[in-house]
C-alpha cells in the first residue's frame, strides 16, 4: 500500500503542473483563459465560426492506478443513441442550469453513466476547452480515481466500460491520423486503435492535448 500510494503521489505531481486551473464557471469559447482546441485543429478552414453559439459541456478525464501503471477510463457509448452511437469517449455531458462548474458537470454525469461516486475522484485540473463539430463547448476535467469501488454502466447511455494504459495514450507512436469524406469534403481526425477500440475524433483529440502537455 505505501508503494502504491507513493506511485500515485508521483502521478499527481506529474500532471498536475501541466494542467490548467479548475475554472470557476462552466467554460465557454469566451472565457478567461481563451485556449481551445477541436475539430478544426486538423480542419482549419472550416472551424471554428464566430456565429456558432457552442453548448457548455464537460467530461471527466479519470485516471487509475492499477497493475503497477495507470489507466485511464473509458466507455463505449451505447448503440441505440441518435448520436455518436457505440463511439468510444470519456464519461460526461452537457451542463445544466444547477452545475456550479464543470467539475459539476464532469462528475455528475460521470455519476449517471459509471457510477462514479464523486467522492472517490481527486481533481487536478483541466485540459483546453475542445470545440466539436456538434457545436459544443467541452472542458475535460482531469481527476485521479480511487481504485476501490465498482462501475455500473448506464445501458440507456453506456453499452462498455473499459481501461486503456495510460502510457499507450500519450505515446505520440501511438497518435494516428486519418480521414473521411463528409458531403463530399474530406476531414481529418485523430485516432488511437486499442485493441478492438477505435479511439477517435473528440476523445483523441483530447487525449492528444494530455499528450503534447505531458510531453512538453
């Protein structure tokens, strides 16, 4: 147990400095740091567009220590959902009038889709606001999670929950690009393949930002 609590110490250490400050308010494309990233950063001319009003959202970035390295937590989202259907992302959601913050957001609905009681997460910080194609605002919040205790997919929102080292994420080896045609224009994304996974979009994109922090 003292290594293990020792090993997380060093985790802590390791990347909260790289993180931004826990913002006050849900976070928007205006806001006080005025640091984003998203789709357009491999589409530039098409993102972002100052006419777009972008919906407040965040999502929890949770990190665990298991197997002597850490892991980070993922889901695959269920495959009955209008949008996004069976696409593999971290949990969380748009804001609602009651959340303080985006923490609030990140963990309450990490609550509703995981079970993740918010009690067993230690917030570090967060990554740069990440602007979708969809026209939401995300903040992913970044937090260590208590190893003890179990998850409950929410099967209306989730079909899978599943863990991903966290060494394999930030590996830039590991950081692919590919690309699509939408209404006959081509897009790029970020991807990451896991396994059976396909880590893709948003979610890389995100994990993309750890990375480059980490790295730096």
């Amino acid at each position: 147990m003292t290594f293990l609590n020792k090993t997380v110490d060093i985790l802590k250490e390791t990347l909260a400095p790289v993180l931004d400050p826990i913002p006050e308010s849900n976070r928007t494309v205006l806001d006080e740091f005025g640091n984003f990233r998203g789709d357009h950063d491999l589409n530039p001319a098409s993102f972002p567009q100052n006419n777009i009003v972008y919906k407040p959202a965040a999502v929890l970035v949770p990190i665990v220590h298991r197997q002597s390295k850490p892991h980070v937590i993922l889901t695959r989202r269920a495959g009955h959902l209008n949008k996004h259907a069976g696409q593999i992302s971290f949990p969380g959601g748009r804001a609602e009038e009651t959340d303080q913050s985006v923490v609030d957001t990140a963990l309450r609905e990490s609550h509703e889709e995981i079970g993740l009681v918010p009690s067993r997460v230690d917030v570090l910080g967060t990554l740069n606001t990440y602007l979708t194609v969809t026209h939401y605002s995300v903040t992913p919040v970044v937090g260590l999670v208590e190893p003890e205790g179990d998850f409950v997919a929410e099967v209306n929102e989730v079909s899978e929950i599943f863990e991903v080292p966290l060494d394999f994420l930030i590996d830039a080896e590991n950081h692919q690009k590919h690309s699509g045609f939408h209404n006959g224009i081509e897009r790029f994304w970020y991807a990451m393949p896991y396994n059976d996974y396909y880590i893709w979009g948003a979610t890389a994109g995100m994990i993309k930002d750890l990375s480059d922090r980490i790295s730096d």
